[in-house]
C-alpha cells in the first residue's frame, strides 16, 4: 500500500457493494475489501489501515459486533458504520460499543461518504499526534523521575 493515500478497509458481505466502493474511491484512496469479519480481521492484522468503514447487517457478525471485536487489537482505525435501515438501537450499539466516528445510511452518496472519510482521516491523523505527544510525555516524565533519584542518592 502507498503511503500517500488512506488506507481504508471496507466490510460488507455484498459483493456488489464492495466492487461499487472500489470503482469510485480506487483512485483516491487505498481500497481493501472484506466480505465478512474474519476476513477484515485477517487484512487488519496484514495491511495499516486508518478508516474502518462496515456495514452493519452481514450474517456472521454485525458491523458493531465486528467493530466491538476490534477495539483491543486494532483501536486506532477510525470506525464508518453503513447501514440499509434506520434501526435506532443498531446506532446506540455502534456509537457505545463499536466506538463509531460516523454512521450513514445506504444508498451512501458519493460525495458525503467522500467529504466523512476526509474528516474521518483529520481525526486519525489527531488522534495519532495525540498518541505521539503522550509516548514522548511519558519517556520525558520517567527520565526527570530517574534523574531526581539520582539526584536523591547523591
């Protein structure tokens, strides 16, 4: 994958859907489809990838299941939910377990869906900064604690 472009993980177990995905967003960004769960989990834990866009009703697994199993092993991805319905709990379940940046409804719009996934990716991008800065805040506190014992014991 180059990394010039998002890297996005699209899940939906309609292939229809993941080929429709692929055609109007290759050029721009990295696509990598998965038609289940296990699936994204296997290109998860081979390829980088920033944004998780699922779709929520897959037999397996639903997206917020999928994006609930995740959460431990890959929490840095930023979570799109897709979905057919407008099914109000599937919302709450998505935004409390799933930990979902956005949630849309299908048919998606290729111009919204595009404008999110530019948002999505300006959230990564912050959280990752955020994450630099608190490593490098953490090796800073433990040095000045060892230079103070230091310090103690002379």
């Amino acid at each position: 994958m180059s990394d010039d472009k998002i890297n996005i993980l699209y899940v939906d177990d309609e292939l229809n859907n993941l080929v429709s995905f692929k055609a109007v967003f290759r050029t721009k960004y990295n696509i990598l489809t998965a038609t289940s769960g296990e699936e994204a989990k296997k290109k998860l834990r081979a390829n980088p990838v920033n944004i998780i866009i699922t779709d929520q009703r897959m037999p397996q697994m639903t997206g917020v299941e999928f994006l609930e199993s995740i959460l431990d092993e890959f929490p840095d991805p930023v979570r799109i939910l897709l979905t057919g319905y407008t099914d109000m709990s599937a919302v709450v379940d998505a935004i409390n377990k799933g930990k979902i940046y956005h949630y849309l409804t299908k048919p998606w719009n290729e111009e919204e869906l595009d404008s999110i996934i530019i948002e999505a990716y300006e959230v990564y991008e912050e959280r990752m900064a955020e994450k630099e800065l608190n490593s490098k805040l953490t090796l800073s506190n433990e040095q000045l604690e060892f230079l103070l014992r230091q310090k103690l014991l002379s």
